[in-house]
C-alpha cells in the first residue's frame, strides 16, 4: 500500500505543476515598436566595431566625442563641452588631463575670459582625428550599408530631433 500511496502522491504532484512551455521563436514584436529599444539595438551593433576599430587610436566613444569636438572647435572650453556632451563635470577632468598627457591636446588662455582655458587639438591629437574620423565615418557606412544615402540624412535628422 505504501508503494501504491507514494505513486499516487508523485502523480498527484506532477499533475499539479503547470506544464512547461518551450519558444522555438522569441517574439520581440512589442519591443520592436519602441523607440528606444530600436535606438540601442542600432547604437549597440555600431559601437561593437566602433570600439574594435578605434581601439587602434586609444579613443574609446567618448574620447573620440570629446577629441572630435575640440578638433572642429579649436579653444572650446571645458564647460562648453560638458553641457554640448552631456558629461559631467569631474568625468571630464580625468578625460582632459589623460588626452593632455598624450599630447593629443593643449590648453591656451581663453581669449576674452582670463578665468578660462581654451583646449586646441595638437598636430599630433589633429592627425590622429582625422585617420580616427575617417575610420568611424567608414564603418557607419559599412553598418548602415542596407541603407540609401537619403535614408542615413534622414535617419541621422530623426534621431536629432530626439535629443537636440
């Protein structure tokens, strides 16, 4: 009998848990229409080779931003470029400091405000930039390469509106 109650009670248990289900196909459907899932599902396939293709230059994503921005806007400030970034103050810092000490940039006094530093991309920061630039601008082509060029202007506009 006792055989007979434990085999009734495993069956009893077993009947009693909810059957298991299996996916063969992930349905990401509700993601695919946000904005933001489309957004860093783009930006994530893009920076992967970004880091692996600059990488050669020692720029990680944000070097390449800050470098990028001193290089087209020689004598920026630090302030300016932490609010056109949106970086933070002390991240900046080090940032600086690390570029400087790479004689990738230089600081000069501001022309207008004695209290401020303009930053100024070196010969060698400069050079850098522009092999740099044209890698990253490359391998966006390659990336979006299912793309027209009228569609990436566009796309590149879209996007802007969001954040500028």
């Amino acid at each position: 009998m006792r055989l007979a109650s434990a085999k009734t009670t495993r069956q009893q248990a077993s009947a009693a848990k909810p059957s298991v289900v299996c996916v063969d196909q992930v349905d990401t459907t509700y993601l695919q229409t946000l904005m933001g899932y489309n957004a860093r599902r783009a930006a994530l396939s893009i920076i992967e080779l970004f880091l692996e293709r600059l990488a050669t230059y020692g720029l990680k994503p944000v070097d390449f931003s800050v470098m990028s921005t001193i290089q087209h806007n020689p004598g920026v400030t630090s302030r300016q470029l932490c609010a056109t970034l949106n970086l933070l103050p002390p991240n900046l810092v080090g940032l600086i400091q690390s570029l400087e000490s790479r004689g990738l940039i230089e600081r000069k006094p501001h022309p207008h405000d004695g209290r401020a530093v303009g930053l100024h991309a070196t010969p060698k920061g400069q050079a850098l930039m522009v092999q740099a630039e044209q890698t990253a601008s490359d391998l966006e082509i390659e990336k979006t390469a299912k793309l027209t060029p009228a569609q990436r202007k566009t796309l590149l506009a879209l996007l802007q509106k969001i954040y500028l």
